[in-house]
C-alpha cells in the first residue's frame, strides 16, 4: 500500500556500480530486520543481504560486492552495489520485518549488460 519507497536502480556495464534505496515509516523501520531481495528473470526471489543483530550479511552470490547498510535518522536502508555482473541482473526489492507485519518495496530493475 505504498508504505515502502524504493529508489537507484537503472542499467549499468559490467563492473560499474549502482546504489539502491529504501525508506519507510519511522515506526516500522524502527526495531525490523531488513534486507534486500532480488529475483533474476524465470527465478524465484533470493536473499542477497540483510542485517542482522546490526551485523551485515549476505549471499554467496554478492559476497564480497555488496554492502548494505542504514541511516536510522533518515528511515532508509540501502544497498550499495560494486562491480556489477550481468548474473547480478533482477528486480531488487527491500524488506522490513517487524512484530508489526512484513513489508515489501515495489521493486526497481536493476540490469547489467554490455
């Protein structure tokens, strides 16, 4: 119901970098688990990253050139993304998970191609 925003997703080369957004309200952002979600074209839905206990980790897959992160005061997690492969093409989409219910960004396309 549009409680989540999501933002930076585009097309990039091989290599090149791309950083992801997510924002929610202040009362649910506060106290969820969150990460991002991707799912490649004809795949089901992955895990790449989440936090943990305010500790990052991450797929196998990204390990290594993903990293997420937040910024409690501004509401907002994201999702920065180095040296990008065409595999890394999906749509991405965050997550809070609270006490209060699961919630889901809209999804923003993120491609790598020549």
């Amino acid at each position: 119901q549009g409680q989540v925003r999501e933002s930076g997703g585009g097309s990039v080369q091989p290599g090149g970098s791309l950083r992801l957004s997510c924002t929610i309200s202040r009362s649910i952002f506060s106290g969820s688990l969150m990460g991002w979600y991707r799912q490649p074209p004809g795949k089901e839905r992955e895990l790449a990253a989440i936090i943990r206990a305010g500790s990052p980790e991450y797929s196998e897959a990204v390990n290594g050139r993903f990293a997420i992160s937040r910024d409690n005061a501004e509401n907002t997690m994201y999702l920065q993304m180095d040296n990008l492969k065409p595999e890394d093409t999906a749509v991405y989409y965050c997550n809070f998970h609270s006490i209060f219910g699961n919630y889901w960004g809209q999804g923003i396309q993120v491609t790598v191609s020549s």
